[in-house]
C-alpha cells in the first residue's frame, strides 16, 4: 500500500506542477514517517524515497541507528534547546527554527560536534496560537540575527498552515509565504540562501505546489493514518 500511495502523491505533484507550469524535479517530496514503524520506512525506501521528516528528536535517534546512511532525515516539529544536541549532526535540515535561542543553540551545538546545520525559518503565517513560528513582520530582522551565526545556514523558510477541509482556504497562506520568501531572498543577506520553501501536508500539498512550494511533508497520504498509542 505504501508503495502505491507514493505513486499516487508523486502523479499528484507533477499534475499540481503541469498546472502552473513548474517542473516535478523543482519539488521535494518528504515522507513524513513519525509514529511509523521501521518496516514502513523500509518499504518507502525500496520506492527510491531518501527524504524523511520526523517530528520528535528520539524518534530520528532510534531510527538513524538502524535505517540506511543515505536516507536524509528532516526535522520537522518544534525542537527544544535540550535537544538538538542529539539531532544536529543526523540532520539534513531543521525545518523548525522558530528563535534567535533556538539558532544559538543549534550553532552551540555544531562548533561541540564539529559540523555545520542547514535551517529553514518557521512562519507562522496563519497567526495560530496553538502554533509555533515567527510572525511575518519580524521575519527579517530576525533572519539578519540568526544569519551572523558561524555554522548555522539559512535556507528558507517553512509554515504550517491550517487543518481546513477545504484546501483552498489554505491558498492565502502560500501565496503569502511564496510574497515573504522573495522578498528576503531579494535582500541578499550574507549567510541566507533562500531555496527551500517547506509548506503543504497531504491535506493541501497541490495548493501549496501551485502556491511555489519547493519541499511538501506528507505522512497520512503515504503512510495512512497514525497511531499515537504505539511509542
């Protein structure tokens, strides 16, 4: 089933693309396997899937011990200071870094471990309370504090938008995450790439892809739904 679901998201993808023009190869799609066991993570992989994001740092732990060196594992749900010492050289990106702390600790971190953290900066653009993210107005000035850190590399940005049964409710959220994502990249600020822009999840990934969505994070569309009873 896993199998068939990927093939599914990814017909998806390209047909979201076809229709504003974009490439399939512009969109990367991240197999959101949190509370999923490793045999699902295996079948994915055989797929030819290598992006993977977990939400909690003991899951990416547990997991990065056993699964393929070549999978690249995506953080995607609110870290904790005290953690990121246990994730920041098993990651390829931090999609959550919603503080100058955070950062700081992040860069911290790397200098202990000799290494270097590629992070997306999240947005909370919905103005959420049960949310994390920045707001948008001190997205910059925000962004120019965390891009004077030694190893700790802005990459772009990333929002979690809301659970709406209608998709298109979300359309706003995108297309003004997509109007903040090029205005920082025109800034050129030292330190800032601004390539990735990590928004959409099963329930809206199209829109978000027709909005300029470089990154998707889809669980339940490829994984179906999960099981918060198993640990």
């Amino acid at each position: 089933m896993i199998t068939e679901n990927i093939k599914e998201v990814e017909k998806k993808i390209e047909a979201a693309c076809a229709r504003v023009g974009r490439s399939k190869d512009e969109v990367c799609l991240i197999a959101v396997s949190k509370t999923k066991p490793v045999e699902y993570i295996e079948e994915a992989y055989q797929t030819g899937t290598r992006d993977f994001g977990e939400n909690k740092v003991q899951e990416i732990c547990d997991k990065y011990e056993v699964l393929p060196k070549d999978i690249k594992w995506h953080m995607i749900g609110h870290l904790q200071r005290n953690k990121v010492k246990y994730i920041v050289d098993k990651v390829c990106l931090i999609h959550s870094v919603d503080s100058y702390r955070l950062a700081e600790q992040i860069n911290q971190e790397c200098i202990k471990k000799n290494c270097e953290a590629d992070i997306l900066i999240q947005v909370n653009m919905a103005h959420e309370d049960t949310k994390f993210g920045i707001d948008e107005n001190n997205a910059e000035e925000i962004i120019r504090e965390i891009a004077k850190l030694e190893h700790v590399h802005i990459k772009g940005l990333m929002t979690i938008a809301p659970y709406v049964s209608n998709p298109e409710e979300n359309r706003v959220h995108f297309a003004n995450m997509k109007k903040l994502y090029v205005d920082i990249k025109h800034k050129n600020i030292d330190n800032v790439i601004m390539s990735v822009l990590s928004m959409g999840m099963t329930n809206d990934y199209e829109v978000a892809i027709e909005e300029g969505a470089t990154h998707v994070r889809v669980g339940t569309g490829i994984f179906g739904e999960r099981d918060y009873t198993k640990k």
